[in-house]
C-alpha cells in the first residue's frame, strides 16, 4: 500500500500507476515530471487536436501511453488520477475514482508533493475572480526588484509543475490561482496567500456560486505566515476567519481607504503597511505613491496592495516594492490605452469576461461608451447595470448574448441609448466600434469591457482585444 500522506519528491515513484487527464499545458508537464520520477504513467483526452497530437507524441517517446479521443473508463491498474484544471470536480471520471477508491491531485497537489525537499522555494499564491494574472506579475516585480529569482507561474506563465521540477530553483514563487486548480488540493501549505473578491463566475464548472466561492477559500488552508484578505469584500475575511491555517499565522487586510491595524490601504495619495512593521498599532510604513503604479485605476490599486502584501509578508524592504511596482507592465487587455482621437480615449480590457471585472472598469472612467457582449456563462447583468449607470453615456452590444445585457439595460436603465450589432464576421468590431464613435464626443471614453467570454466570436480574448485596437486605428476615431 502506497501511503500517499508522506508521498514526496523523494518517495518511490515506482510503483505509481498515474492516469493523467488532459493533454493541454498542465497535463503534459504533470507527465512529463512523472516520467521523471519513475512513475508509470498513461494520458488520457476526450480530443484529438493539434496540441495533444504534439504533446503525445513527445510523452509516447519518453515512455507514456497516450489515448486522445478517449471516451472510457479509467485505464486498469491505475492508483492515482491526475486531473487538469478543465475537469469538473463532479465529472464522470471523478466519479470513478472516487467509486474505486483511486488517490485524486490536481495539477497544483502534484506540484507541491515534486518541491525539492532540498530547497523547497516558498509559495505565495494569489486567487480571485478578478485581478489574479496583474497582482501575480506585480508581486514578481517586486520580489524581483528586492533580487530574488521569483517567476510568476501557476496559472500565468510556466506550470506549476514546470516551476518546481527546474534544475535551477527559484527562490520564491508568485503563482498565480485559478479556483479549477484547487478542488483536489490535499497537502499544499503555502508560505501566504490573497483572495482578492469573490463574485459570481465559473459557474457552469462548479455547478453553483457557493461551490465555487468554497473552491476559492482552500487558498488559505495551511497558511504558513499571512492571509491576507479584501477588507471591502467581507466574503474574503470571512473566508480567513474559517480558514485552518499554521498556528501563527496572521489575517492581514487591504484597503483602498485608511489602513486601521494589520492593514494596508491608502492614505492621502500614498500606499501605506499597518501590517509588517514594528510599531504598526501607531505608526505606518509608506510604501509607494499612487503614481507608481500605472494603470492607477482604483481596482489596480488594490491589486498593488495585495502584491505588496505579500511580498511585506515574505521580508521584502518598502523600496523593493516601490520599484517593482514602478517596472512594471501590465499585460495587454487589462485596461490598456490603444489609441487617443478627436478627444476620445479608447480602452481595451478585454480580459473582463465576467460581470465584477466590467464593473471595476466601469468604476475607473466617467462618460462612457460600453462595448459588451460574449457568452454570459449564465451571468445576471442587472446589478453590473444598476452600480454603473453613472459612468455610462451610451452601449454598444454584440455577441452571443448580447439580448440578455440588452433587456437588463432596458429594465434598469431604459433612457440609456443602445445599438445592437448582429454581425459575427471579421468585420464585426468594426462596425462596433463606428457605432461607438457615433456617441463618442470629446472627453468620453469608449471600452471594450465585455463581461463575457469571448469564444462566441473570438479565439480567445486576446484576439478580441486585438480586433478592437485594429478596428479603432482602422476607424481613426472617425463619425
């Protein structure tokens, strides 16, 4: 009997029989690492495309079994199931191996039972419905600036998996935290960790909000040093107060407002630590300018605190974060400036694809021409429209469920002008965009913040945010 408790880098791999669902960029690293360490090992894909044709053939020569196009059950003489983030906790297969008693990781599980024991770089984990990829990249920043080797991996970047088995160790890791990545959890302890806010998303995964908000909150179990929480989101406090954390551990909070004690928020124009210095019940730690961080929408300066957060939490000097918050760069589609014309500024953040990220969007600009619309993913727009209609002047809906925005517009806010586009073709962001520039006059801003998935009508959302910088030099801000 293999006691899976103690299992480790170091353990005897030999006698595990891995099935490893999923080819994608999880799937393979988690096989390609169990090859590594000895384990017998078999993939398995319901699809049969490119990339899994590509990863097979690479894990067939190291010596794995490869099924694409599988639609059976779990291969015989299997003893541990290894699921990639796109399995459903309530999947068929998941099912199985519970029914048959088979051991069950996630990707994440794995990666922390492969940490050379030798020099195991700490975790520090970050997760939310929003916010996750740039907190993630800021924390790296920093860490970075302070000269230490922190790649921002997990859900961004390399793998996990990839991370941890790299002949040359990092020396802290800023990883990234989908809620697919946590139901299959175990052991993972990490160093600190944030949940950034909570709101209704991945809905269809987890089969309901609850379940998915419970997913989230595993970030916190076995918390070594800080849990660090949204203090004006109270659903992630609550989380840290249930949370079964290393006796020692700290709750620390983030703020846009006055920092009280074991906080940081913002005071005047400047990011501040109540949390990790040592007179903290009377004095606080300046950290930054709210002009070293750029964007500095208000929701990105609440990512900068939870960055800042974690990296106070892990030792880092108040200069280190200052700096690193100055280098650097947000990822394209967050908020990004792509052109400036006739007075009006266009936005791209394509990466909203749910209602909470259009929302924090919404709340960073002032008369506002919306471009919206995607797959809903069964999203309710009613309370986006009710929080934004201040900032809106005028919304232009394409897409799949462009309808279901549209009649939320027309109950909350009727007066609000609409134009629907029905096209889907390549051409259709432009059109979408000539609308927008019919409502757009000097001083406006026009953004793309779709609060929904892009798949409808896009590879993904960087292709739509692509388009629609296309579309906006193609136009020229012209009526």
């Amino acid at each position: 009997m293999i006691d899976w408790s103690r299992h480790n880098r170091q353990s005897d791999w030999t006698k595990i029989n891995a099935c490893v669902v999923g080819l994608g960029v999880a799937g393979f690293a988690a096989a390609d690492a169990l090859i590594e360490v000895g384990a017998q090992v078999t993939v398995i894909d319901n699809s049969i495309g490119e990339i899994q044709k590509e990863h097979g053939t690479v894990l067939e020569i190291l010596g794995a079994k490869i099924h694409l196009n599988y639609k059976g059950e779990i291969p015989k003489n299997s003893n541990l199931l290894v699921v990639s983030p796109g399995v459903k906790p309530n999947s068929q297969i998941i099912n199985e191996a519970i029914k048959k008693d088979i051991e069950i990781w996630g990707e994440f599980e794995l990666a922390w039972r492969l940490r050379p024991l030798d020099f195991p770089a700490p975790w520090l984990c970050v997760t939310g419905t929003n916010g996750k990829t740039t907190t993630s990249m800021m924390l790296s920043c920093i860490l970075t600036e302070a000269g230490l080797k922190a790649p921002a991996v997990g859900n961004i970047g390399d793998s996990l998996v990839s991370a941890v088995m790299d002949p040359i160790p990092a020396d802290v890791l800023a990883i990234e935290v989908g809620a697919p990545q946590l139901p299959f959890v175990k052991s993972m302890s990490p160093h600190s960790a944030v949940v950034l806010n909570i709101a209704p998303d991945h809905i269809d995964h987890f089969g309901s909000f609850e379940n998915y908000q419970n997913t989230k909150a595993k970030i916190y179990t076995n918390v070594q040093k800080s849990a660090v929480f949204n203090a004006q989101d109270l659903v992630t406090e609550k989380m840290v107060e249930d949370a079964e954390v290393v006796p020692g551990a700290r709750a620390v909070g983030f703020t846009l407002g006055v920092p009280g004690l074991s906080m940081l928020g913002v005071v005047e124009n400047y990011l501040v630590d109540r949390a990790f210095v040592e007179e903290r019940k009377t004095h606080a730690q300046e950290l930054c300018s709210i002009d070293d961080i750029k964007p500095n929408a208000p929701h990105n300066i609440a990512n900068a605190l939870a960055a800042a957060a974690l990296a106070r939490s892990y030792g880092v000097e108040p200069a280190h974060v200052k700096y690193g918050l100055r280098s650097f760069v947000p990822a394209p589609h967050r908020i990004s400036k792509v052109g400036e014309y006739n007075g009006v500024v266009y936005i791209d953040d394509s990466k909203a694809t749910n209602c909470h990220a259009a929302e924090m969007s919404l709340k960073a600009y002032k008369n506002v021409i919306w471009i919206a619309g995607g797959q809903a993913k069964g999203q309710d727009f009613n309370e986006l429209i009710k929080n934004s209609v201040r900032s809106l002047k005028a919304i232009v809906l394409l897409g799949q469920d462009k309808q279901i925005i549209a009649q939320s517009v027309k109950t909350i806010a009727p007066e609000l002008p609409i134009k629907i586009i029905e096209r889907t073709d390549d051409q259709a962001m432009t059109e979408v965009v000539r609308a927008a520039n019919q409502f757009a006059t000097s001083g406006d801003t026009v953004l793309l913040a779709p609060g929904c998935a892009s798949w409808d009508m896009f590879k993904d959302y960087k292709d739509r945010g692509n388009a629609f910088a296309d579309a906006v030099k193609k136009t020229q801000g012209t009526k």
